[in-house]
C-alpha cells in the first residue's frame, strides 16, 4: 500500500503561468494548489460554489505561515502575496478531492459521470477544494477520470486526510472565457 499522500493539482495539457496577486488570507493544504477566481477588486481568490469564472490555478511554494503547519496561508493584506498560477487551456488536466461525506455529499464517483460537468466546493472548516460531484448549478468542472472513495470520510475537520476518492477534470471552458 502507498503511504505517500496523493498530491493534487496539474497533471497534464497546458500550463503557461503567470504571476497572479492573491486577495488576503487565503488557505491552501499543503498537498496542492487550487483553482481561483477573481474578486471585485482584481486580487485572486479560491474558487469555490460561488465562482461563475475559473482564473487559473495556483500553486504554492510550500507553508506560509507556521501557526498553520499543513497550510499556506497568503498575507492578510491583499496583494502582498504573488502566487504562480497556470492559465487553463482546454487540454490542461488537474487532480482534485471529492467531496462525499455527511448526508450533502453523497455522489462517489463512477464512470458514469465521464463527461459530465460539476461544482467546486470549498469547505470552510478543512479549507480544502474538492470536486462536489453532488451538486451541478455552476457546472465549474468537467470530469475526465477519477477513483471512487472506498468509504465515506469527514472533511471537515482540520487534519490532512482527503479520504482516497479523487477526480481528474478540465475547467469548463464556458467558465474560463466568462460566459458562464
């Protein structure tokens, strides 16, 4: 059995980055990088059920904050904090996290839901990003591959255990160019 934690984030397909400027307190788990939007002021922020635009990706460069040792946390200032994120092409794949656990969540994944487009969800508690393969309103998401979770797992709590369900997907391109 492999002990090493999955690692979540881009896997294949485009990946031309650029320097993005990140709105203030902004949680990432160490084990990857999230999708982001853009708030009203123009500074990224993590996307999440909300988001009706998918900015990029950003990754982080390790912790940035020791009082959050399986985090990193951006600046409480907006715009101090410049991340790297990838553009998204049409062919650029990311890992992600499902989100199946509590009565909410109760999609696993299946290859029935190939080709079928998705929310992202961003729990508030863990500020972990997952793929909400129970809800289908801003369609964020297109599922391309994945592995069911072999049970249903908390999220929301504060430890680094994502449970072993994941997605591969593709922002959906109506998202990407704002025509959500």
């Amino acid at each position: 059995m492999n002990t090493v934690p999955l690692k979540y984030g881009w896997l294949a397909g485009g990946h031309t980055t650029y320097p993005v400027a990140m709105a203030a307190s902004q949680y990432f788990k160490d084990r990857g990088g999230k999708f982001v939007d853009q708030n009203g002021s123009g500074y990224g922020e993590t996307a999440d059920a909300s988001s009706t635009f998918i900015f990029g990706w950003a990754e982080t460069p390790g912790h940035g904050d020791p009082t959050y040792p399986t985090y990193y946390l951006t600046s409480a200032t907006a715009g101090n904090t410049v991340l790297s994120c990838i553009i998204p092409s049409t062919d650029s794949l990311f890992r992600m996290p499902i989100a199946y656990y509590s009565a909410t969540y109760t999609v696993n994944y299946a290859i029935t839901l190939l080709g079928k487009e998705y929310d992202i969800y961003l729990d508030t508690t863990s500020k972990v990003q997952f793929a909400d393969l129970t809800n289908s309103s801003q369609d964020a998401i297109i599922i391309v591959d994945g592995l069911a979770a072999s049970a249903v797992k908390n999220y929301a709590n504060t430890e680094d255990d994502f449970g072993d369900g994941w997605v591969i997907v593709r922002a959906n391109p109506q998202l990407l160019f704002g025509l959500g």
